[in-house]
C-alpha cells in the first residue's frame, strides 16, 4: 500500500492475506485514516488551485452538469506547489460539501502558507474566499486567470491541478473499479496525498515507517465508525448549507446597508452643490 504506484483494493488484499473481504476492507480503511494524519505542513510558494469531479450519476437521473440537483458527482478541492513550471511539488486534496467561497476559504486556511501565490482561474469564488480570510490574519497573493478570454486551454495554464485530477480519477476507476461511496472519499483522497507527496523518497522503506507512526498516533477506528459516516456527513452537509445560507443573508443586508447609504451620501453632496451653486 505504501510502495506500489497503485496501491491496493480490498478485493486484492483479501486474496494475499486469505481473509474475507470485509476484514480486509476495514484493514484498509484504517490505513487511510492513519495516513490522513501524515499531512503536517502547508503548501508554500506559488500554489495551483483548483476543484474537479469524480463519481456519476444515479441510474434515471438527470443529464445536468456537476452543480444540478440530480447530479451525484463529488466535488473535490485541488492544491498543488509549483516545484518549477513544469514540475508538481506537494499536493493536497479535500471533498467539498458546498461549491461555495466558505469551503473554499477553509480549505486554504488549511492547506495554504499564508503569503503564499495562489494561481486560479476565474472563479469569482477565489476573491471572496480570501476576503472572509482577512479577519483572520491570512493574507495571499491571487493571480487568476479567465478561460473564457484567454486562448489555449485550462490545463495550459494550470498543469499540476489537472495532471493530478487526472491521475486521481485513473487510480479510483483503475485500482478501485469507480466503487468509491461519496462518504468515504476523504479516506482514499488522504491515500492518494501520502503516496504522491512521497513518490520521489529514495529510501522507500521509510514510507512504511511513516505510516506506523502515523498508526501510533492515531486513535483506534472502529467498523461503525467508517460506515456510520454517511448519516454524520448528510447532518454535517446540512448544518454547512444552513451556515452557508445565513451568510448569504448576512451578506445580502450588508450589501443593501451600503448602497443605501451610498445614495444618501451621493444624495446629500448632490443638494450641497446645488445650494453652493444657487
């Protein structure tokens, strides 16, 4: 799991170890989770940004893009460093309950050195993130650019996001078959980070001494636990859209208290002039 480019699903572990697929399910699922401890550092210098979708569609659903309804598709964050133009540095990689500038904005503070350069396209999402991160001290550098102007195509401007949203999708359809459940994706993201961010390490018996640290660290995961998560993630993603949904409010009051006073202002300086004038 640690040395093999493509790790290993539960079907394959099972076969090796001789236990049954369930046994050798959970025996994964806990790596992952130990593995999820791994990441310490944030990502420095000039870091690409971007989200993709993996995952389908239910069978009778609708044929809408990623943000439909019917759409079942996971939405998921991408960082990458830029080592040099050409080359990917350190990765990291988060599910997105909402495609809204509030997820976005954690998962910078998270992932993302403050004063780092951050590389987007145009989402206007990315500009509102770092203003609800400025209360907060954290600080970045935005260079977007728009795909709707520019010639050429995304992947050009942004190569280490898209090769490794690439790679990441070719690993769950290749190794796991696409059988990846929309609760459980942070572990295999948490996967799929470990084994990236140290693919170049020249000793590689240091990555399984990493990952038993990590299991040292880690609090013991119980069966219940992994597959109990999809009732914790449905009250979590309704708890986040009641949030994200008070702060449209909020924001929406703001935005009408300023122009109302706005005009008022323009108002007032309108009457002085003509008073100054008459």
């Amino acid at each position: 799991m640690t040395n093999t480019k493509s790790g290993v699903s539960a079907v394959s572990l099972s076969r090796s170890l001789g236990i049954n697929y369930n046994s050798a399910w959970h025996l994964l699922h806990k790596l992952r989770t130990a593995m999820s401890f791994a990441h310490h550092d944030r990502l420095r210098g000039e870091v690409e940004l971007d989200e993709t979708f993996v995952g389908g569609f239910d069978e009778g659903a609708g044929s809408g893009g990623p943000q439909s309804p019917d759409s079942n598709k996971i939405t998921i964050l991408v960082a990458t460093e830029r080592a040099t133009p050409t080359a990917i540095g350190r990765i990291r990689m988060a599910r997105s309950y909402e495609s809204s500038a509030l997820c976005l904005a954690r998962f910078i503070a998270d992932t993302v050195e403050p004063r780092a350069t951050l590389v987007t396209d145009g989402w206007r999402a990315y500009p509102r993130a770092l203003e609800l991160l400025e209360p907060e001290g954290l600080n970045y550098e935005l260079h977007q650019t728009s795909m709707r102007g520019t010639p050429g195509h995304a992947h050009d401007y942004l190569p280490g996001v898209h090769r490794v949203a690439s790679l990441l999708k070719r690993w769950l359809l290749g190794t796991h078959q696409g059988a990846v459940s929309a609760h459980q994706i942070d572990h295999y993201l948490s996967e799929f980070v470990f084994r990236f961010n140290r693919r170049s390490s020249q000793h590689r018996g240091l990555l399984f001494w990493r990952l038993a640290c990590a299991l040292t660290d880690s609090e013991p995961v119980r069966r219940i636990e992994i597959t109990g998560r999809k009732a914790e993630m449905a009250q979590s993603d309704q708890e986040l859209a009641i949030r994200i949904e008070e702060l449209h409010i909020e924001h929406k009051r703001v935005r009408e208290v300023l122009s109302s006073r706005a005009y008022r202002a323009r108002k007032a300086a309108r009457l002085a002039a003509e008073r100054e004038a008459g």
